[in-house]
C-alpha cells in the first residue's frame, strides 16, 4: 500500500512539474497575442481618426449656411428659444443643439444647429465602423463600411441640416455596438451602459424602440442563463433606462416658462402624456390629417430596395448579404437581424404617407435607421470575402486601392446632389415675406413652408420682431391659448380655440372680425381646410409672398379697383429679391423642399394675376371702364413677370395657365390693340399642350382652337392684323386631334349599333 501510495505521490508531483513548465512555456504565447492585440487597438483608432476628420470636413464644405425646409426650421427655432418640438419633443437633441447654439463659433443659429447634425453623424461612422471590428471584421472593411455609411445620398443629405435623424443614427449604432459587446462578455455593466442608450434612444426618436424591445429581452435572457439576472441586477437596469429618459423631463419645465413658439402644455400628467404619445398626430402614425395609405406595403418595398441598391452602389448588395449570413450564426446577430425585419416591416405597414414624390422623401428619412445595420453587414460581407483571396503584399494593396475606390465613388456620386452651402433660398423666402409687412401686424401662416422659416428669421435672427405671428394649425389646440396666448397680449381671441363648429371654439372669420381693425392682417399660405366662414367676410388683396386680408364690407366699386393701380411694379419690387428659375434636377427632385418652396415664388405671381383677371370680369368694374382697364395692364404685366421666369429647362406644362393669360391679353386688347398678339401666343400655347399627346381634356380647347384658326380676336370683334407664324402649328395639332375624335367617336357609335 505504502508503494502504491508513493508511487502515486511521484505521479501527481511530476504531473505538476509538467503542469507548471506548460504554464511558463505558454506565457510567451498570451504576450504575443496581447501585443497583437494592441497593434489592432492602435490600427483601429487611427482608422477611426481618419475617417471622422474626413467625413467631418466633407460634411462642412456642403453644410447648409442656414435654415433648410421642412422640419428643420421648427426644430431650430426649438434650439434657439430651448422650447419643446412637435411631438414626442425630442428633449435630448434640443438640449444637445441648444448647446451648439451658444457655441462662440460663426455663422448664424441656424449653421451651428446644422453643424451639430455634421458632427453626429459622423460620429455614427466612427461606430460603424467599430461595430464591424467587433464583430471581427478587417480595419479595411470596417473603415469602408464607415465611409459607405457616411457618404451615402440619404445619410449625408441629413447630415447638412438641423435634424433629429443624425443623433439617432449615433444612438442605434451605440446600442448595436454595445449589444455585440456584451454578447461576447455577458457583463452587468455592459448591460447598464446598454439600458442607459436605449433611454437616451426613446429621449431622441420613438422609432428606436423597434430596436430597444427585442435586445432588452435577448439581453434579460442572456443575464438569466448566466445566473445573473438577480434583483439588484434588474433594479440597476430599470434605473439605468429611467436615467436614459430623464431629458424628458425638460418638457414640463419648459410649459411652465410658457417658451413662445413652443409645443404642447406639459405642464399636467396628461398633457405630457399625450405629447409623448405623439397622440396628436397617432401614436402609430408618421404625419396627421393624412388618413391611413393601406395595400401600399409591396410598393413601398420596392421602392425600399431600389433606395437600398443605389446606396450601396449595387455591388454592395453582395457584401450585405455575405455579411448578413455570417452574422445569423451568432445569438446577437439573429436578434440585430430582426430588427432590421421587424423595424422596416412596421415602416412599410403601418406609415401612412404615400408614396408620391414629395411625401416619399418624407417617408425616406425613417429608412436611415435601418441603413445603420445594412452598412454592419456591408463590412463584414467584404472582410469575409477579402479573406477568401491569397494575400501578398502586392495584392494587399492592391485589394486596398479598390477597397477605398469603393467609398471615393460614393463621395464622387453624391457630392453636387447634397452640396447646399450656398443655399440660402428658405431664409431669403423668410425675409421677403416679411419685409414688406406694416409695422405691428399680424401674419397667420399655414403650412411648414411658411411657418418655419419666417419664424427662424424672427426668433432666431431677430428679424421683424414687430410683426406677430400665428400659426393656424396650432391655434385649433387646446393648449395653445394657455402657453402661447400671453405673448401677444393686444391680440383678442375670443374663446379658447380656433375652431368653428366646438361650443368653446372660433371662426376665422370671428377672429378677423375682431382684430382687423386693430392692427392689418396678412395671410401666409392657405386657409384652415373646413372652415369656409371667410368666404363671405373678407378678400384677399397680393402682397408680395403673402396676402392682405380685407374686409368685403370695405371693398366695393372704385375703392376696390384704386389699390391695384400699381400693382404691378409693387409686386416686382416685393419679389425681386425671391430666387427664380430652375433647380437642379438631380441635386432637387420632386421630392424636396426646394421644389416646394420654387412653387410657391412663382405663386407669388400668378395668384395676384388670376384675382385681377377674375376681377375685371366681374359686371361691378366693367361699370368702371378706366379701373378696369388699370386692373387688366396690372394682370398682364405679372403674367408676363411670370412666364419670362418659366425660362427653357423650367416651363409651366400647366396649360389652364397659359388660357386664363390669354384671355387677360384679350381683354386687355380692348385698351391696347397690341395686347391681341399675346393674347394669340399664349392661346397657342394652351392649344398646343392640350393637344400634346392627344390630350385636349379642357373643355375651352375647341373653342379656343377654333379662334386662334380663323386669326378672330372676339374681343375686339375682329380679324387679327398680325398673327403670329408659329400659330399655324397649332392649328394643325388641332385639327389632327379633331380628325381623331371624330374616328373615335364613329368607332363608339358601331359599338353601340
């Protein structure tokens, strides 16, 4: 027994030594892989300088100088005057640009506001980019992940301008980043860290709990199977998620300073519920007032992969869907995977914004968040493929130059159809609207082309300060009298809210009535759509980009003729200042607000048109043959400022334009018998688009047609001395789809024997 003992004493002592030599044999080992692994630390942090020093500066020398469209104007007031947005409010991003705001850098509000968004995204490139190391991604692919991400159309189009959706491109990448950390460690703080972004995520955009909810559960779940889902874990978690949304807290506060130009009333439980839950618009819900666009979902897909195919430039598609594969072995991948599934799924159902040209740029934004995760598998799709090619050191490079040629092609592509740094078109449309505004006056606005952007001037360039300014929407609110009635104290509102068919509310009509004659009232944009009560109170007299409202009661006969005497040179004078022309087409599509706000110049010129047109009609100023005449040289003058401003490239295709300027001119050549040639050029031009393509749909084409065929001007009762040649041309388009009717309707009438 003792020899066997021994004998098994001698094995365990050799068995140690042997242990303990294998030990020191492997220490050397560990050091290597230790110093290998601070070599890619160093490698990866240079990559991440690089990357967003470029990025940054790119996004810089194309940033808008000022105020863009759309939602951007009301968010950058919000920052200017550290107010409360649309709904939910977006507390986190208005503290973080209400600092870049009081930054002591130049240019305007505006440009640091829009400055913040440069730098927020190209932080989420630098996470991007972390992301795919993480997950064991090349330093190369991973870098070209990032710079794909940050120069791709929509990304970088977002990033020039005061908006919400560069922070929340930051905060998804962070959550991402720190999901695919703590699948590998499967620590508590991680976990934490994790729970505090995902506040920060609800503090900043609602759509982010798409991705909040399924990597909660796969984290509490990974936490359970490790034993470590105690109740002090779960305690600091929910503490962590309640610190990530305490900027809400901001919202009340700033109901109970009653911040002009601010949204909501905070200030009771129910209030900020109903702001955070967006019930304003529907919670589900991207815009209001725009009804649910249903059997959309196929086609809105569709548009989706073209978006996604010309983002990654096509090719890219294959690295995505490699990166995708590789990532579906793992438990983190599959749930960052449904995400993505379940994020753009619940986009595409439940968006209720067409798919038109104007509202699906709108709807293009949301598609931002999930471009976070397409750029993931981007990198990790061209790390596995690089890793499937034998590597020398000419290849290497070689596979480097293309590698990065891949993201100088994005810059090369995009850069002239985001460049905006001279784009100065909403804060000068701003301006002129304005400008020649009496001192004290009120302007209602409607719509977000005017409403933002004259408000940035006033509230955040201190421009006209003196004119007050309402909102029509937001005056049908029950909290908007309580927050934002105070700050025009010599202004009488009635009842508690704008709306004509509510026991505590009032017309339109009511509340000109009121304050008319206190102070002018101009009008920016249209009426509140189901209140037709102005109809019968008030006209609308042209000035400049918006309107004077005048009661009917104080314009009759002569006195309604006497204020447009000059018009003509007036409104050249107002709109001289207002660009004009063209845009771009690849850089401003009809999706854009620069489209919009184009439209709404040439507006500016052609309503006051029409109303003199119809106006001269009326039997009261035929009465008045001298008005009447001062009324017609008024309306053909702007429709000639209008049309010389449709120049090659941008021309009126709508032919109802061109017939109602005809017959302005024909009316006109009882005056000026020169008025009749163009009134025959304009007629020409409304026969021949209507008869374009065998159309002809107006019912005055024929009439009209016939007129410019026998050269006869009805309006002088006469034959025209001099026609123009061109019109012959028209004559010929007529008859041809004259010709075609008739066979048309020949056809029918066999059918129907």
């Amino acid at each position: 027994t003792q020899s066997t003992w021994g004998v098994m004493m001698r094995d365990k002592a050799m068995k140690s030594s042997t242990e303990h030599e294998a030990v020191n044999d492997e220490k050397p080992a560990v050091d290597t892989q230790l110093d290998e692994h601070l070599k890619f630390a160093a490698a990866d942090g240079v990559a991440a300088v690089v990357l967003f020093v470029t990025v940054f500066a790119c996004y810089l020398c194309t940033v808008y100088p000022t105020v863009p469209g759309g939602d951007s104007g009301e968010l950058i007031v919000v920052a200017c005057n550290f107010g409360a947005a649309h709904p939910p409010g977006y507390p986190l991003w208005t503290w973080l640009a209400h600092l870049f705001v009081l930054l002591p850098i130049g240019g305007v509000p505006a440009w640091r506001v829009n400055v913040s968004s440069c730098f927020f995204d190209s932080a989420a490139s630098v996470v991007v980019l972390l992301c795919v190391r993480s997950w064991g991604g090349s330093t190369l692919a991973s870098f070209v992940a990032g710079g794909m991400f940050a120069f791709s159309h929509q990304i970088w189009l977002y990033a020039l301008q005061g908006e919400v959706f560069p922070l929340n491109n930051f905060l998804v990448a962070c959550l991402l980043l720190l999901t695919i950390q703590f699948s590998h460690k499967r620590t508590p703080s991680l976990a934490y860290l994790g729970a505090f972004v995902s506040g920060l995520c609800l503090s900043n955009q609602h759509t982010t709990v798409l991705y909040v909810l399924p990597i909660a559960l796969y984290v509490l779940l990974c936490l359970y199977r490790t034993s470590a889902c105690s109740f002090e874990v779960l305690f600091k978690l929910a503490l962590s998620g309640l610190l990530g949304v305490s900027p809400y807290l901001h919202l009340p506060w700033t109901a109970s300073r009653l911040v002009i130009d601010s949204w909501g009333d905070q200030s009771t439980m129910e209030g900020f519920l109903r702001h955070f839950l967006r019930q304003e618009y529907g919670t589900f819900k991207l815009a209001s007032d725009l009804g649910v666009e249903e059997g959309l979902f196929v086609e809105r897909l569709t548009k989706y992969v073209q978006y996604l195919c010309q983002e990654v430039l096509y090719i890219g598609i294959l690295f995505v869907a490699f990166g995708l594969l590789r990532t579906l072995k793992r438990g983190e991948g599959r749930v960052i995977a449904f995400n993505y599934v379940f994020y753009m799924a619940f986009m595409f159902y439940l968006g209720n914004l067409p798919v038109t040209d104007f509202y699906l740029g709108v709807f293009m934004r949301f598609w931002q968040q999930g471009s976070v995760v397409v750029f993931i598998w981007f990198g990790l799709g061209l790390s596995y493929l690089l890793g499937l090619v034998r590597i020398s050191l000419w290849t290497s490079r070689c596979l480097s130059v293309l590698c990065l040629s891949l993201v100088l092609t994005q810059v090369m592509l995009n850069w002239k159809r985001v460049d905006n740094h001279d784009n100065h078109y909403f804060a000068t449309y701003g301006r002129e609207a304005l400008k020649p505004l009496p001192k004290n006056s009120i302007l209602l606005v409607n719509e977000d082309i005017n409403n933002n952007p004259i408000k940035y001037v006033q509230q955040c360039e201190g421009y006209r300060r003196d004119v007050s300014i309402l909102s029509v929407p937001l005056m049908t609110y029950h909290w908007w009298l309580t927050t934002q009635g105070p700050h025009y104290p010599d202004i009488h509102f009635r009842a508690a809210r704008y709306h004509p068919w509510e026991s505590d509310g009032y017309s339109i009509a009511q509340f000109l009535i009121d304050n008319i004659s206190k102070k002018q009232i101009f009008i920016a944009g249209d009426w509140k759509y189901g209140d037709p009560t102005h109809e019968q109170v008030v006209e609308r007299m042209s000035h400049g980009l918006t309107d004077r409202i005048i009661l009917r009661s104080t314009v009759q006969g002569i006195s309604m003729a006497k204020p447009w005497k000059s018009l003509s040179s007036y409104t050249t004078a107002l709109l001289k200042a207002v660009p004009h022309g063209p845009l771009p087409p690849l850089k401003y599509g009809p999706e854009s607000w620069e489209q919009v706000i184009r439209n709404k110049n040439y507006e500016a010129w052609l309503q006051p048109a029409h109303r003199l047109a119809k106006m001269a009609e009326s039997e009261e100023v035929k009465a008045k043959p001298k008005e009447r005449q001062q009324i017609l040289k008024a309306a053909a003058s702007l429709y000639t400022g209008y049309f010389e401003r449709r120049v090659s490239g941008d021309l009126d295709t709508v032919s109802t334009n061109y017939r109602d300027a005809g017959t302005t001119f024909g009316m006109h050549s009882e005056y000026n018998e020169t008025a009749s040639a163009d009134m025959f050029r304009y007629w020409m031009s409304y026969v021949k688009l209507e008869t374009s393509n065998g159309r002809g749909n107006d019912p005055g084409v024929m009439e009209i047609g016939n007129i410019v065929a026998a050269h006869f001007n009805p309006y002088r009762r006469e034959v025209a001395k001099h026609f123009p040649a061109a019109g012959d041309d028209a004559i010929a388009m007529l008859e041809r789809m004259q010709q075609q009717r008739a066979r048309t309707q020949t056809g029918h009438a066999r059918d129907d024997l």
